[in-house]
C-alpha cells in the first residue's frame, strides 16, 4: 500500500459521502417535508406551523429544486345542491 493509493481511496470515500449527502439533503428529506406540508397544512396547530416553516426555512435549497416538479393543488370542492 503506497501513500497514493490510500490517498485515492479515502478521496474516493469522501467524494462518495459527499455525493451521498447531498443527495439526501437536495432531493430525499425536501421529498418528505413537501408531502408532510400537503398532508399536515390545513390542520396544524400553532407550534407545529413554527416546526413547518423551521423545515422549510432549513431545506429551502432542496425545495426550490423539487418546486417546479411537484404541484400540490387543493382538492376541488363538491358542490351539491
């Protein structure tokens, strides 16, 4: 084992690690937070409303990339008469 090749495998290690977080951090949790604001919005009390916008104050790079593919509408009413 020469000094290069254990420098190339720890580069490559955190290169991956790296990658890998950002993956998480841009893409997964932003995911969860956007279907969790869907599902939670219209029924969430006062200090869980602070705890929506901590989250989206905290991933606001992964919700901007996630934006213009994800459109959550509000149900249309049903109007009876």
């Amino acid at each position: 084992m020469t000094i290069a090749n254990l420098l190339t495998n720890d580069t490559l290690l955190v290169a991956l690690l790296y990658l890998t977080l950002s993956f998480v951090y841009l893409l997964i949790i932003p995911g969860m937070v956007y279907f969790y604001l869907n599902s939670r919005w219209y029924v969430a009390s006062s200090f869980e409303r602070g705890f929506m916008y901590f989250l989206m104050f905290f991933f606001f790079p992964g919700m901007l990339l996630l934006s213009p593919f994800l459109n959550f509408r509000p149900k249309r009413r049903n109007i009876t008469t």
